[in-house]
C-alpha cells in the first residue's frame, strides 16, 4: 500500500527544517517544527500524521546513549539468561 500524501510530505518538510535548523539546539528545532506544519488547523489525521513523523525524524536522527543499550543484570529475567552465558 501507497504512503499517504500526508506522511511523504510531512518528511519532506520536517528533513528540510532539520537540515536547516541543525540537531544542536533540539527547543529552537522543535519551535521550528512545530512553525512548519503546512496542513491548516492542527486537528485529525493530517496532525496526527505530521507528529508521528516528527517523532520518527527526530528517534532515527538521536543517538542512543551507549549505558541504555546493554540491559544485561537489569533485572530477573535478564539475570537468568546472563548467568546460562
């Protein structure tokens, strides 16, 4: 099934203010998002479109801290799998 038009051009627009404002200063990048939204009153799908798209720009542009990735002794179920190792 087709993107909707929404989606492909939310990220259109959302890639662009990214590129031009920069991921440095995330309060001015998300000031400029929300500036953006190109789609008239922010209410129904056309919205809730544009900010799924936001936060899927901004999850694949952060990286993930390095402490978050590894949850081995975080808890039982991951103490028992660790200790089979």
């Amino acid at each position: 099934m087709p993107e909707s038009m929404w989606r492909v051009r939310s990220r259109q627009i959302i890639r662009q203010i990214i590129a031009e404002t920069g991921m440095a200063d995330m309060p001015k990048l998300k000031k400029a998002l929300t500036a953006a939204y190109p789609f008239g009153p922010r209410a129904n799908h056309p919205y809730k479109i544009w900010l799924n798209e936001v936060r899927v720009q901004l999850a694949l542009l952060t990286p993930v801290p390095r402490e978050l990735v590894d949850c081995r002794g975080t808890g039982p179920l991951f103490e028992a799998n660790h200790a089979q190792d």
